[in-house]
C-alpha cells in the first residue's frame, strides 16, 4: 500500500514588532500546520521577504526600520509578487486603501479576530494557489489587442514596442481583463476576482486601479480603448480590438 502524499506546508512570513500580536498570529497560523517565520523590524523583514520564498507575508504597517507601505512597494518593484496580507492599527481609509494600492492583497485591522485572520490569509492562499494553477497552463501564451500585448509568464506589458510598468495589482487586473474580453464585471466581481474575495465599502479601490491603468496603457485615457466603462453596470475589456488583430 502506497504512502499517502501529504499537502506540503504553506510557508509563511510574519512582521511584525509587536510580541503578542506577532505570537498570536503564529501560534494560530502554526495551529493550521503553517511554516511560520518571524521579523520584528522591517529592514530584516524586507531581506526575509525577498529571500524566502515564502507564500504569504503578513505584514505590519507601523515597524522600526522601514515601514509596512514601504517594505511592500519595494518588493513589487523588485518584481516579489508573494501575496501579502498588511496589519493597521490605523483607522484611517486612505491608510487602507493605499495598502492595497502598493501592491498589498489585502488587509486587517488591529484588533482582528483570530478566525477572521485564519479566514483571510485562508482566502489569499486559495487565490494564489488557483491563481498558479492556471497560470501553468496557460504560461507560454501571450495575449495580444491590437498593440498592446500581454505576457503571463514574464508578467511583462508591451504597448507596441514600449515596456510598460505595471503594479503587481495592475498586472493581475490587465491579464483577468485579457483572458475576458467583452466580459462586463461590476466592481464587486473584480474585487472578489482579482483581490480574492470581496471588500465591502472599497469598490472605489477599483476605480483608481482602472484609472492608473488606463493612464499606462491608453492613448487618450478619457476615451479609452482597452478598459471600456459600461455605465451603471461595471467595466470590460474591449474583444474588438482581438479580433483585428
């Protein structure tokens, strides 16, 4: 009789510098047969992060050393793309929403619920996975609208001959447009798809998102030709532009 093959473990990262909350992350996360490692500055975080390959970072806002916005920024920009999930004991909106805008998957805050954290990083792990999943089969395929052409498996952007920088977040709303054409999705749909899950009250995360990527990638970003507006329903991504090309 063949041994039975188990799930390997999710390796996790934690930064956080505050002692109770990082231990009540870990020991919850380690109780769910998680890998856990731990940061308590950000400096040392950031190095861990890029390092590690780990499949979650859990991520603090306010650290000595550098900051949560910044460790995150700097991680997308060195082309990191492991998902992260930001602690914030902030209250503040903007705060939150510009966690999400740096490239962050999603977001807590302090205090949280152990089953709500259990649940979100749960969430971020199940997208990841599915997320690689497809990505596998569909790795080599570039996808091409007229001239802008899309590239899953170096997550590259080319607008005619230009490369275009996009944010991990961007990328990853681009490409689920682009394997969509003429698909119309309200705001909800593209949050639950493309941030994981749904973040009630944050619909307008999407809009700045669509606006930041349409100032990337269209000629005249008021006329859009890529991500088209459908009034009062949502947004789509244009087939017509396929199909020409």
């Amino acid at each position: 009789m063949s041994a039975v093959e188990l799930p390997m473990q999710k390796k996790i990262l934690v930064i956080e510098d505050n002692t109770d909350i990082a231990n009540l992350v870990m020991v919850n996360l380690r109780g769910k047969n998680m890998q856990v490692d731990h940061a308590a500055n950000g400096n040392k975080g950031l190095q861990m992060a890029l390092t590690g390959n780990y499949q979650l970072v859990v991520l603090d806002l306010m650290l000595p050393g550098m900051d949560g916005m910044d460790i995150c920024r700097t991680m997308r920009n060195e082309k990191n793309y492991t998902p992260v999930l930001m602690l914030t004991a902030k209250t503040s909106e903007l705060d939150r929403v510009l966690g999400l805008e740096v490239g962050a998957d999603d977001y807590l805050t302090k205090p949280f619920s152990v089953p709500e954290l259990v649940a979100r990083v749960n969430a971020i792990l199940r997208r990841s996975e599915q997320y690689q999943n497809s990505a596998k089969v569909i790795s080599s395929e570039k996808i091409q609208f007229g001239e802008l052409c899309v590239d899953p498996e170096m997550r590259q952007v080319l607008l005619g001959d230009e490369s275009i920088e996009l944010t991990a977040k961007e990328f990853d709303l681009l490409w689920h447009f682009a394997n969509n054409p003429g698909r119309v999705y309200t705001r909800s749909q593209l949050l639950s798809n493309v941030w994981g899950y749904g973040h009630d009250g944050y619909e307008h995360t999407v809009n700045s998102h669509i606006n930041r990527l349409r100032a990337k990638i269209e000629t005249d970003p008021a006329k859009p030709q890529y991500v088209i507006t459908v009034w009062g329903v949502g947004y789509k991504f244009s087939h017509e532009l396929q199909e020409a090309a």
